[in-house]
C-alpha cells in the first residue's frame, strides 16, 4: 500500500498560483511554502502565461481564482493548460465557491477539481499533492479512491493512547498525521468521526513518515495504514463518505 494521501512519487515541480482574483492569495502561498512547496505567484493572466514559458521554472499546476479576470474564460485557461504536451496542464480553482453556473464554466474550461474556502492545511496539501501528481508520468491506478480528512483523534496503540490528526482516508485505509507513528506491522485503533458517527476501526503499519534522509516532504509526519476485519457495514458508510468528500472537492 502506497502512503494514503501522499502521492510518494510527486516530483519537486512547481506550483503557479495566479493571484488575480478579488480575493489575494498571499496566504495561500506562504501556507503551501510552509508545506513543502515550491510557489510562483503571477498578478495577471500574462505574467502567468510567461511564468510557465519561463524556463527557470519547472511549472507542474497551476491554482487559479474561479472569478479570474478574462473576457474569454475557456480561452485563457486553454492557454495555461497548453503549456503542457496535450494540453493536459493541471487546473485547480482556488477560492470562494461560485454558483452553479460559473462552475459548470470552469469545468468546460478544463478545471476539474477545486479548493473552495475555507481551506484546512489537510485538503491543501492532498489536493496539491494531487495536482502535481497529475502533471507527472503515467501510474498505476490506485484500488480505492481517497480524500483529506483534518480529524483530531486518539490513537491506541496496545495499551497506550497518543494524539494524531487523520490526514487522509480510503475505505480501506488512512494516513495517520502523528510525530510519534509506530512501527510498520503494528497494529492501531483509531474512532473515525464520520458525519453520521464514530466508526472504530484497527488497520496494521504499512510504512512510516519520520524525520531524516528519506522523509517525505510532501506526506506530514506519521503513518499510513490499511484497515483488517472491519464489517461491511463499516466499509459501506466508508465508501459512502469518501464519495461525498470526493464530490465537494469537485469543481
């Protein structure tokens, strides 16, 4: 099982935010260096456009404003998703949420997934991840979809309890933000808070996100672990979850 989460094969690109819109994106940008990642910020559509011709940068998405201002919407976005070969340049819309109609613009333009305010560093972190990872080579595709989560809880590990928060989540498992993980094999409670109510579940250490060489500066500290033996009651209100999740990350 690869990180839930973590997308371990996103490469160090970086990220075009076009700060255009009535709302600054000043701190987002700050909260994305914070994470890990590298930033560009273009005032306009232009110096956008120029960003990514710019061959200092290695540009892998670009987060744009849903009330970016161009004449011709689709036009101006064609334009920075041609930067890639295919035109297949990641978009993602930054910002307050617009109604329907203006999202059903942004889909015909290309933008498929969003980050409406307001933002938890969770959600920001996978949905950049997410972006980048786009933007890369060709993987596999993963069994079960997952989502970011930002949930507080009390991890048992045997006999002790510790504090993490739930990163991300699939209906077969989860990524554990915690500076103390345990190690690969052990096995964890954890009560996920679902909207309809706790759900507890074990899952088993599949690998671990510590500080050194190898940390991976994309995923937070902690663990990533696969559910064992739960209901398919429990997998059912799982599903159910991260497909409603899934559909709010949606433009």
């Amino acid at each position: 099982m690869k990180p839930a989460g973590g997308f371990d094969m996103v490469q160090r690109r970086t990220l075009l935010l076009v700060d255009a819109g009535a709302e600054t994106l000043e701190d987002l940008s700050s909260r994305l260096r914070s994470l890990g990642h590298r930033v560009v910020r273009a005032k306009t559509v232009d110096a956008g456009l120029a960003a990514l011709a710019d061959v200092r940068f290695e540009i892998g998405a670009v987060m744009v404003p849903p009330d970016l201002p161009a004449l011709d919407l689709e036009r101006a976005l064609l334009a920075f998703r041609r930067a890639e070969p295919n035109a297949q340049m990641p978009l993602l819309a930054v910002g307050p949420r617009p109604d329907a109609d203006h999202r059903s613009r942004l889909r015909r333009a290309g933008v498929a997934w969003a980050l409406w305010r307001p933002i938890d560093d969770s959600t920001l972190r996978f949905q950049a991840n997410r972006a980048l990872a786009d933007s890369g080579p060709v993987r596999r595709p993963r069994r079960a979809q997952r989502v970011p989560v930002n949930w507080p809880v009390r991890i048992g590990v045997g006999q002790r309890n510790k504090s993490g928060l739930v990163y991300s989540l699939s209906a077969r498992g989860a990524f554990l933000s915690t500076e103390r993980p345990s190690m690969p094999r052990s096995l964890v409670h954890v009560a996920l808070p679902l909207p309809q109510g706790d759900v507890r579940v074990t899952g088993s250490v599949v690998m671990t996100n510590v500080p050194g060489n190898l940390t991976k500066r994309n995923l937070p500290l902690g663990m990533g672990v696969r559910f064992t033996g739960h209901s398919e009651a429990i997998e059912d209100a799982l599903l159910a979850y991260v497909q409603e999740r899934t559909d709010s990350l949606l433009v």
